[in-house]
C-alpha cells in the first residue's frame, strides 16, 4: 500500500484495514474476557464438586455408625 498517494482508493483500502483490526482486537478481547468467566465458573464448579464430596464421605460415615 503507497502511504504517499492520497487516491480515495487509498483511503478507502486504509480505513477498511483498520475497521477489520478493530473487530479482531474486539472479537479477542470479548473471546479472553469469556474465557476467564468460564474459568471462574470451573473453579466454582469444582468447589461445589468438592463440597459435595467431603458432604458424601460424612454421610456415609455416619450411616456406617449406625
């Protein structure tokens, strides 16, 4: 691209560029703020998990004492 001509087909092609790196700075932005709330949904998902397990593992001791 010639940055020395200033053709309206220059410009054109120039702003059409940085329309479409502004939608993929975008597009990775959102695609990396969903992953880490995904993420954090995991983590939570796992401490429930956890939780749930140590609840089972209690219930189950007390059933065998009776």
């Amino acid at each position: 691209m010639a940055w020395g001509g200033s053709t309206p087909s220059g410009w054109v092609s120039v702003a059409i560029e940085l329309i479409i790196l502004i939608v993929l700075i975008f597009a990775v932005y959102q695609a990396n703020k969903t992953l880490n709330e995904l993420k954090l949904e995991l983590n939570n998902l796992k401490k429930m998990l956890e939780n749930v397990k140590r609840d089972t593992e209690e219930t189950r001791k007390k059933l065998e004492e009776v």
